[in-house]
C-alpha cells in the first residue's frame, strides 16, 4: 500500500528523491507517461510534472490534477519536491497541492540538501557558502534568481501568508518546532519556511512538524521528505511481520568474529544452543530444542531481532570430532544432527509467532536444513546484500512470501552479519 506520494517539478529530482526513500527503507517508484497510481505497487508514489519552466497556470494545474491523483487514505505523507535552487515554479506549484488536499492543510518548506551543500540560514539559501543570488543557478535564463530570501521568492507566486523560522529557534528541539509549527497554523499561516543546516536539523524538524498536530506537505529538494518518512518509519507502531529471526550454524573463525560482532552492535536476544545435544540421548535434544525455544519465545515481545546461535561458534564448546569419529559416528552425521536441530527450532519459532516476517541463515548446509524444514520449494532471489549474500523470499510451503537473507560462513567483513540483518529488516 502507498504510502509516501510525492509531487515533482522534473524526473530527474523526481527520481532524486525516489532513492533516499529507498535509502530509509520505502519502495519507491517513478511514474512516466501513461502509467497512473494503480499501476505501481511501492510505498512511495512520485509523480513528475514537467513544469519547472513552463508556464505558472500550466503548472499549478499539474500539480492539483497529480495531487488529487495521487491522493488516497492511506496516504501518511505528502511531499512536493522542489528545485534545490529554488527555480520554477515552486510558490504556485505549492498553492496547488495546498488546494488539493484541503484548508486544514500547511506546507513546511525546508530549502536544503546538506549533501548538495545547500544550506539555510537566516531565511536565506546558500549554495556551498554563496548566497542564491550570487551563484550560476541564479541566472538561468528561464528561472532567474534576484534574491537568496526563501520567504520574498515564495511570497512572489503564492496566495497565502507564510512565516519563517530560523536556525536558532531549532536549538528547542523537535518540541519548540511543533509548537512554532502549531502557532502559526493557529493564525492561519499556510506556508512555514525553516531555516537548517544539516541532517540532524532536518530531522529535528521533520520530528516537530509530526508532533505539531497539524497536517502537512513537506516542501523541499528532498532530504526533507527523507527525514520525514525516517521519522515516521521510527515512530509508527510494531507492526506483525516485522521481527527476524537469525540462525547461526557456521563455526569457522570468520563466521565467529562476524556473530560477535552482531551481537555487540545489534540490539537482540541471542540463545546460545548446546550443540552437543544434538548427538546426545533423544531425550537431551528434545529438552535442549524446548530450552532454546522457550528462551526465544519469552523474548520475542521486547526485541525486534532474535537469534540462535550453535555453540560450536566458540572453539572451547565445539563437539570434539575425533573422539566421536572413533565412537562410530561420522562427521557428517555430526554437521547433520547439530543442523537438523536448528533448522526444527526455526520451524517451530516462525510456526508458532507470525510476527517473523525475516529470517536470516549463516552457512551453507544450514540454510538447506532450515529451507527444508520450513517446506520451501524454491528461492525468489531479488537482491545482493553484500558479496556472496541474498535476499529474497521464499516459494511454496507454508511460509510462503517469507523473506531471508542467506550468507555463506566464510565470507564477508566483521559487519556482514550486522549488514544482512538490518537490509533485512528494512525490507520486512
């Protein structure tokens, strides 16, 4: 469901924005000639106009017939992107989504990309240090620029009164924004210009317009909108389907280096399992396999990512193979047991709480134990993590549309698994 609709004056920073909501975890899609809303499924739908120099009433009439396009109930923000050197026609385009989505309806305009050394301070736009007037942006011949006041090249093309907030008031918090926000909606202001800096100013405000109370478009070249669905992503409840579960069978030394790392830089619940019950009486592996999943189980409500981990991954704990090598058992009757039980704990886990909407698995042998077990009949592949690593879903059997990672045990650096696992969460 779409849930980021998004109106630009030009394909080119249409797509722009499009990747930093694919940075922070959204599914975003540019729409071209003949394709309407219903022919993307993505969480972010962006609609270009074409009509940065073209003519104003042109414009404004694009941008109403593109926001009323694209606008829907499940829509949670509302962005119109503009130029990051304020050409076009940014102040009637504005007023146009203003009308499509109702009076209640205010614009926070925030004129800078940090990355693109665009900055804004004392209501004036900078472009790596030079004031707007002063740059090659100012004097394009079709949009040129006499001013570097954010609110004076606004108030040249809107209907509606507007105020600024600078860079000082920001010290406040996301709190003082939202009541600035809050008051000047209060008085009937439409268009709220604020003044930032860099990327945590960005969310600063992005957190003080959401807490303002008051609906609005967010008006800018794009970080800004990114901050935003940050901000929303982070304070929107725990939805089903969103933890992950990790299963670690590798006991190489990379594959160990890479799970101690995850588990100083990731906030998880890990449960170590005995491997060398797998070889013990059934009675053993059944009362380890229930020990393992019970701990998971009563973790699971406090922790978006949990993991299960074969002890082996310490060399103290790693089942001794010439000893049970001349007792009659095999190595690979060994590797088999010790996969079997994990693969039967992640079984049961993703059976029994549907809220693991991800799972992850180190090492080859291990990630076909657990797709056996988990009934899967193939690997939709859509994306490389890191070198040697896959995400995807799975295909058939009862977890079907299930997400995974897999990774093989020796490869990658200390934070591969870190990586893997926070792609994964992003997508699920």
């Amino acid at each position: 469901m779409t849930q980021i609709a998004v109106v630009a004056d030009d394909l080119t920073g249409a797509n722009a924005t499009g990747v930093l909501l694919r940075k922070e975890g959204f599914s975003a899609g540019t729409l071209l000639a003949g394709c309407g809303p219903g022919d993307l499924d993505c969480d972010c739908l962006i609609f270009p106009t074409n009509s940065r120099s073209i003519d104003r009433a042109e414009a404004r009439k694009r941008v109403l017939e593109a926001a009323q396009a694209l606008a829907a109930p499940g829509i949670r923000l509302y962005s119109k992107r503009i130029d990051s050197t304020l050409r076009g026609n940014l102040g009637a385009e504005t007023d146009a989504m203003l009308e499509a989505l109702g009076d209640e309806w205010i614009a926070v305009v925030v004129a800078c990309f940090p990355r693109a050394k665009r900055i804004t301070v004392g209501g004036r736009l900078l472009v790596d240090s030079v004031p707007l007037h002063l740059t090659e942006a100012a004097a394009d011949p079709r949009n040129p620029i006499r001013t570097p006041v954010v609110k004076d090249i606004f108030l040249a093309q809107t209907g509606h009164r507007a105020r600024s907030i600078y860079i000082e008031e920001l010290s406040g918090g996301p709190d003082r924004v939202a009541g600035l926000i809050a008051g000047a909606a209060a008085e009937g202001i439409r268009i709220v210009i604020v003044d930032a800096m860099s990327e945590g100013d960005l969310e600063t405000i992005a957190l003080g317009a959401a807490r303002s109370g008051v609906p609005f478009v967010a008006v800018d070249p794009g970080a800004f909108t990114a901050a935003c669905a940050k901000a929303m992503a982070a304070e929107r409840p725990q939805a089903a389907g969103k933890k992950t579960l990790a299963v670690v069978g590798s006991v190489n030394g990379i594959a160990a280096g890479q799970v101690f790392r995850f588990l100083e830089k990731t906030r998880c619940h890990n449960v170590f399992l005995d491997t060398g019950k797998a070889i013990g009486s059934p009675q053993e592996r059944e009362g380890e396999i229930r020990r393992v999943k019970a701990e998971i189980a009563a973790a699971a409500s406090d922790f978006d990512v949990l993991s299960v981990v074969g002890s082996g991954i310490c060399p103290l704990c790693r089942i001794d193979l010439g000893k049970e090598t001349a007792g009659g058992k095999s190595g690979d009757d060994i590797s088999g047991a010790i996969n079997g039980m994990l693969a039967e704990i992640a079984r049961d886990l993703l059976t029994d709480d549907k809220s693991f909407g991800g799972l992850y698995t180190c090492g080859g042998d291990i990630s076909v134990a657990v797709c056996g077990a988990l009934g899967a009949s193939a690997l939709e592949l859509h994306s490389e993590v890191v070198p040697l690593a896959s995400f995807g879903e799975l295909r058939g059997g009862p977890f079907d549309g299930l997400k995974f990672v897999t990774k093989g045990g020796m490869v990658g650096d200390e934070d591969a698994i870190v990586t893997c696992v926070e792609y994964l969460q992003s997508k699920i």
